[in-house]
C-alpha cells in the first residue's frame, strides 16, 4: 500500500468519526431542547365584564270562575261565577307593581284575569308574588279556589281535571304580553299522546282564551295536557269542577308543572276525614302521573307531615310512555301529607284530595313544588287561614325563614334532614322564604267545605355577569 492510499484511507476515516460525533450532538441537543421548557410569550385577551340590565317581573293570574253553560240557548257559552279576590306585593322597598286587566273570554272588561309587573329599581330586580282566591255557592258551580299567579312560560304541563259526565273543565291561556302567542294543545290519555281537533289556539297579546277540556279531552277519564307556546310566553292553568246528579261537588283552579322531572314532591297534601267514615269506599286521595317519553317504573312514598317513616307501604307501579295512570293513596288518617314520587324517566304528577262527596264538600289538587334554593317571595290569599310545609330533601337540615312583608312577623324554622315541617301563616298577606339550603314547600288551605293547595315557586334568578371579548 503507497503512503498516498493510506493518507486517503486515514482522512476518510477521520471525517467518518467527525460526521458521527457532529450527528451525535445534534441528536442529544435535540432532545435536551424537547425536554427542557422553552420561553413563551402568553397575552391575556382582552375582555370587559358587563351586567345587562335586568327584565321586568310579570306574573300572571286565573281570573274569576267561570261556569259553563249557564244560557239555555247557548250551551257553550261562559259566565263570569265568581271574583278572583287578589293579594299581592313586591320585593321591600320597590314600588307597587303596575296591574293590567287582559281582555276576557266572557262579559266586560272588568271580569278579565289580572296581570302584574314589576319594573327593575336601580338596576336591580323586582320580584313580585300574587294569588286570588275564589269562593261560589250556586246550583251549578260550588266551592273554593285559590291558586298564584305565575311567570308566562313557553311550556306548561296541566296534571288534572276530566272529560267524563259530570266534569265541567276549562284550559285557561292568558297572554299579558305585547307579541300574540300560538298555543299547541296535546293531550296524553288513555291511547297515548293525541293532537287533538282544535288544540291549536291562537292567544292575542292581551287576552285570555278559554278552551273547554271537554272539546279536546272527551271522556277522558285522567287526561294531561301539554302546552306549548311560540311566539310568546302564555299563562296556562285549568279550572276543574265536578256534578255529581245535581249536586256540585267542588271547584278549584289547577296551576301549570313547569316540566317534566326526574323526582316530584307534591307537599302539604290534607286529609280531612278519617277512614272508615259515609263515604270512604270512594277514593278520596288519588295519585296521577304521567311519563310523556319513556315507558318506566315510578316509586310513590306518603310520608306524614313531622313522621320519618312512610304512612303507606312504599308502591311501584309501571307506567306505559304517553299514558296518565291514577293510583288510589287509601286509608289515610286525618292529617298532611307529602307525596313523592320517583321514576327513571322525567314524569308529571298531582294529588286529588276531596273532603268528601256530599253537597258542600269541595276537592283540590295538589300539584309539585319545585326546588327553592333562594329567597323567594309568595303571597297567601284569602280564605281559610294558610299553613306552609317545608320538606327538606337533603341529608343535612336546612334553616328557612319566613317575614312578612311589612315585617311584622318572623320565624326561624330548622328543618331536620329529610323531614318536613309547617307554619300556620296569615290570609292576605305577602311572605318572603328564605333558606339556607334547597328546599320545597306549598301552602295548604283548608276550612269548612274549603280545599286548597299552592305550591311555591322560586325567584327568577339574577341575570348573570356577561364577559365581551373584544
């Protein structure tokens, strides 16, 4: 081999060993940089918080009771039967709300249901509370009704009523906005949901439409009807009696459940005669629930007002989807009750309690109460004086407290984990409910040849901070 081949093979080499060191350094300061954090530069979004202005409160009410067919020339016509007796109040400090007569489905303008808003005070909130009362004592039309008003929604679901002999039952929609709403009926009864002949109703702003439970729910025997609105929100409630030959058996007026749930409690449920007594083969406590979706299984506990243990054997029974099913809640002594009622699906319900089946006896329904978790304001009307039930669903107990509007009265109640508790209240006076922790509760009224249930609804919420990206 000639020095000049092995220079060559030497300088090869030698650049053979470079190129792999140089490549082998490039490898460990590759992965050092993935390793090792690299500097960054964040900039935060610019952003500006605001609070939008909040809305107007505006509730909604029943009206006067109305009777069917009173004219013998006109068997559909409708006549004001008796006033809607108001009480009514705002959050402290707020001036009165404003009142607006909507147009009636009857007589003058002065039998029309009535309507309240409260307009914002300094950038905050108004909340304002209502209810009506009515009492009737005629050949065809007896009995007491109380019920509150409600928020406008744009779905409401009416547990109650009948479209069987001797029912004389109204769908009431009351539209106290500026912008007419349509209105869908659907029925749920015994063949399942139904669009029925004449469910479509058209509601102008301003008014209330009456529509006979009858003209869409015919011989049904436990039907629940769904309404939705579009184009505004309407006040749905039903008006439900009962004949019984000749004899009237009882007037109430039935608010809308505002959605389908999981779990409702329906509290304060009174029973006013013992078992045993002229007339208890008929069923004077019943259950109807519904589960408009899905076929399921629903759970019903009685529980005694200030009792842990249940007051009936805890029931299951299947419910078919878009079917209403009646469960008779029998045998239960003199007393309050809560009803609540469980299932795997979303369901609607409500309680029927009568005080018999004489003349002068009357009948309520009952219907949830939904979660109050903050402080709320509620008015008790006139009539028999209210007891309030509050039922603590946690397994902690909850303190609430209930003041009257002018301050004249407070009291401080704990109620024990899972338990109920009540407070005997004024007539015609506005409260405000204050609890610590989330809780249901309903005002019942009962008297001599009177029954009545409200559930309580909770506050609008506050409208929540808006953050603007620029």
């Amino acid at each position: 081999m000639s020095d000049r081949r092995v220079f060559r093979w030497a300088t090869t080499s030698a650049r053979l060993l470079v190129g792999t060191i140089v490549s082998i350094a490039a490898v460990i300061t590759v992965v050092t940089a993935i390793s090792l954090p690299w500097p960054t530069v964040s900039r935060e979004p610019v952003s500006v918080s605001a609070m939008p202005a909040p809305a107007a409160s505006t509730v909604a009410c029943d009206g006067p009771l109305l009777s069917l067919g009173r004219d013998p020339l006109d068997a559909a016509s409708l006549t004001a039967a008796a006033p809607q007796s108001m009480t009514t109040g705002v959050t402290s400090d707020a001036p009165e709300p404003q009142e607006q007569v909507l147009e009636a489905a009857v007589g003058s303008g002065r039998d029309g249901p009535v309507a309240f808003t409260a307009l914002p005070l300094e950038r905050k909130r108004v909340d304002v509370a209502a209810a009506g009362a009515s009492t009737v004592s005629a050949d065809d039309l007896a009995g007491f009704a109380a019920s509150a008003c409600r928020p406008p929604l744009l779905e409401s679901w009416l547990v109650g009523g009948s479209g069987t002999t001797g029912a004389s039952d109204l769908v009431l929609l009351a539209n106290p906005g500026t912008v007419a709403a349509t209105v869908e009926l659907t029925l749920f009864g015994a063949a399942g949901e139904q669009a029925p002949p004449g469910g479509s109703v058209i509601v102008p702003p301003g008014t209330q439409r009456v529509v006979p439970l009858a003209g869409i729910a015919l011989d049904e025997a436990s039907p629940v009807i769904r309404a939705t609105a579009t184009g505004a929100p309407v006040h749905a409630s039903l008006q439900t009696s009962i004949t019984r030959t000749l004899t009237p058996g009882g007037v109430d007026q039935v608010g809308a459940v505002p959605q389908p749930e999981l779990q409702q409690t329906i509290a304060g449920v009174t029973v006013t005669g013992a078992p045993g007594v002229e007339g208890a083969s008929d069923a004077a406590t019943v259950l109807r629930v519904l589960a408009p979706s899905a076929d399921t299984t629903v759970r019903v506990t009685v529980t005694a007002t200030g009792r842990a243990e249940p007051a009936l054997q805890p029931e299951e029974v299947a419910l078919s989807a878009g079917q209403p099913v009646e469960i008779s809640l029998p045998g239960l002594p003199v007393g309050s009750y809560t009803v609540d009622v469980a299932a795997d699906v979303p369901i609607v319900s409500g309680v029927w309690q009568a005080t018999g089946f004489d003349e002068g006896d009357d009948f309520a329904w009952y219907t949830p109460s939904p979660e109050v978790a903050v402080p709320s304001l509620f008015a008790a009307p006139a009539g028999p004086p209210p007891t309030l039930t509050v039922v603590n669903p946690a397994d902690e107990a909850a303190t609430v407290t209930i003041t009257s509007e002018d301050g004249a009265y407070r009291l401080e109640l704990t109620v024990p984990a899972r338990g109920t508790m009540t407070a005997r209240l004024s007539p015609r006076t506005v409260y405000l409910l204050e609890p610590d922790a989330p809780v249901r509760a309903a005002l019942s009224l009962t008297g001599d040849g009177a029954l009545a249930g409200i559930p309580l609804w909770p506050a609008d919420a506050a409208t929540p901070e808006i953050v603007v990206y620029p």
